[in-house]
C-alpha cells in the first residue's frame, strides 16, 4: 500500500476545514479557553430556516418562515407564490373581463337561440343546429386567454345556465377565483415546482432564491442561529429579524439574545468564532482594538463589514465539508482573485473596493452604543 505524508500545517488546515464552520447546515465552533463546544445540524436538530424574498414586482421584501427540519425551499417557496401571484395580477385582470363577456354571450345567444335538450341524443337543439355541453364549453374558452385554467369553472356555469340559472359572475367575482386558482397548479414547497412556476414569469428557482437575503436557521433547543455566510446580518438587520421571527414563531427577542451564533468575523479576516447574539450586535467578540485604530485617516468612524461579500446561491444541504468544498469552488476562486491582488485593483477602483468592504456603511461604534441601549432597556422591560 502507498504511503501518504501529509505535512502538519496541510493535517491542521484539513481539521479546521472540518470543525471549524459557520452557516446554516453544520456550524461548529469550539472555545479553545473553555472547551465549550456549540454545534448544530440542519436535519437531526429541532430547528427552521427563515429568510426574506420579494413579495411583489415591486420589490417588497416578505419575511418567512420554514417547517421543522426543512430546507430554505419552504419559506422561499412561500414569498415566491405570493410573488407569483403578484407579477401575474395583469394577466389575471384580463382573463375576468374576457371570461365575463364570453359568459355574458353565452346566456344571450342560449336563450336568443331557444335551445332545447333532447334526452335520446344527451345535446341541445336549437332551430339551426345541435351542440352537447362540451360544445358550449369550448366556445366560451375559445374566447378567453390567460394563466389559470377554467374548464371545471366554466362547466358549472354551463350546466348551471342550462338548468336555468343564467346569473352571470362578475368581473369582481371571477378576478377572485382566478386568484385563488393561479398558484394551484404549482408546488411551491418543492424546488422543481417552484421553477416551474418562475419559468412562466420570465425567472427560474436560482434567479429568485438568489434576489433574498438574511437566510438563517434558528435551532431552539440547541440555543443557537445562524446565517448563511453570505448574508451575515449587520447589528440592525439582525435586530429586525428577531423582532420578525418573535412574530412568526413566538420565540421572545430577549431569549433569542442569549443564544449562541457561529459566524465568520470579517474584522478578523473572516475567522470562525462564536458569541452570544448579543454580544454580535454590540460588537463584543473577537479581538480587542485599540481606541486609535476606530478612525481612519479622515477622522471618520472605522465601517465594519458583517459578511464574506459573496454572491448568495442556493446550496444543496450536503452531507459534509468537502462537498460544500467542492460546490463553492468557482465562487471562492473568484474570490480569491481579489484577496490575493491588491484589493482596489481587483475590484477596478478604491471606491468600489471600499462598497465591497464595507457593504453595510455602519459605524461600528455608533451602532455598537445604539443598541446597547435598546437591548438593556428590553431586558429592563422584559424582567417587569
């Protein structure tokens, strides 16, 4: 059998590489000072994934939350129905009035016509012709051209007009069931259908997962969150999320503080570490700074960036590390492109570099004493 020898410094990468992880399918972290471990798996620990994605054409972002054990599919897939909905509202508006006026000739020319039903022959007859009820079905869906199908709707509304009731929906009324029927041939809670559904608007799964943000998973048992690494939230936007996911899920924001986060720390080129949630929104983790280096040369506030500043895509929840490995290499060898060249030439000019530095533009500090406050003053509240 062949011998490998693997150098020390290659074993220790490839051991970092498996422990040391943050994110939202397998975060591990391990104080080296207290032996605590805080660790979490997205299939065989109680837990849910949340995320915001647009809501409407307009670009509302809508928060949602996910089933117990399930993938970020769940909650995209219910922002993207109702996205769906909304980017087809047009099409449905049309399809109302044109079924409207094709049941409104129906009725007219069925009683201008004075059909009568013959029993040996299951048709109707009139002076001039003969058509059974699939006839009559067809010639109003000749007319009608939109999104949701009407067959079983229309078919009703025939047999109801032949058994003389010939009161016509309004416009108002088939709006309201075409809406309530758009979605219904998709499954938004399944990758395939929920592609399926944006392949007929112009998009497909990736496009849309990938306009979201601040995906994450909470795991209540375990007392931990996290956040895909890519869309680390900065102090405010995590103070928001809680505030939502205490709408959603009932889980109280002050307890929420107290749990355990696994994140990458972009103020220390981007190492694993961990802390409380609020001691990430404060700003109290990782190493100390000296009180010169909290302004840069302007005498401006120094910006923090929360994030690896990656695309966000959707990530196939894989069994291990070096699956994901794989999977992210032509993203991460872009990124290695602009680490490892100077950075303001890499990302074309210093201006550019600086809004891929500091995606947010927080000052650190100022948000740092900003929710300080807010969250003492909630315990304070929160103990009466």
């Amino acid at each position: 059998m062949k011998k490998v020898h693997i150098k020390e410094s290659k074993l220790n990468e490839m051991r970092s590489m498996k422990y040391y992880q943050a994110g939202t399918d397998h975060p591990y972290y391990e104080n080296e000072e207290t032996g605590e471990v805080y660790s979490a798996d997205w299939s065989s620990d109680y837990g849910f994934p949340f995320g915001f994605w647009p809501i409407d054409y307009n670009g509302t972002m809508g928060f949602e939350i996910g089933d117990d054990y399930s993938t970020h599919v769940v909650p995209c897939g219910k922002c993207a129905e109702q996205y769906f909905n909304d980017s087809m509202s047009e099409q449905i508006d049309d399809e109302a009035y044109q079924l409207s006026d094709a049941m409104e000739g129906f009725v007219s020319y069925f009683q201008e016509y004075g059909y009568q039903y013959n029993e040996e022959d299951d048709v109707w007859v009139s002076e001039y012709d003969s058509k059974d009820l699939y006839d009559f079905i067809e010639e109003i869906r000749d007319q009608v051209s939109g999104p949701v199908g009407i067959y079983e709707y229309v078919r009703e509304f025939v047999e109801n007009v032949t058994q003389g009731n010939t009161n016509v929906p309004s416009s108002s009324e088939i709006y309201e069931y075409l809406s309530n029927n758009l979605a219904g041939g998709y499954d938004f809670s399944d990758r395939d259908g929920i592609d399926e559904a944006m392949r007929q608007i112009g998009m497909d799964f990736d496009e849309y997962f990938e306009s979201g943000e601040l995906e994450g998973r909470i795991w209540p048992d375990k007392r931990m969150i996290g956040f895909y690494e890519s869309e680390q939230p900065s102090p405010m936007k995590l103070m928001e999320v809680l505030h939502l996911l205490q709408e959603k899920s009932g889980i109280k924001v002050s307890d929420v503080l107290g749990y355990n986060m696994v994140f990458e720390d972009w103020r220390n080129d981007g190492t694993v570490t961990a802390c409380t949630v609020q001691d990430y929104i404060t700003g109290n983790y990782g190493p100390s700074e000296d009180d010169e280096d909290e302004e840069d040369g302007y005498g401006e506030e120094r910006q923090v960036q929360y994030n690896n500043g990656e695309k966000t895509v959707f990530v196939p929840h894989l069994a291990n590390q070096q699956d994901k490995f794989n999977y992210y290499k032509n993203f991460r060898s872009t990124r290695d492109r602009a680490v490892y060249t100077p950075q303001e030439h890499a990302a074309g000019n210093l201006a550019a570099y600086h809004a891929m530095r500091y995606p947010y533009g927080e000052s650190e500090n100022k948000i740092g004493r900003i929710l300080r406050e807010v969250i003492e003053d909630m315990i304070k509240r929160e103990g009466k």
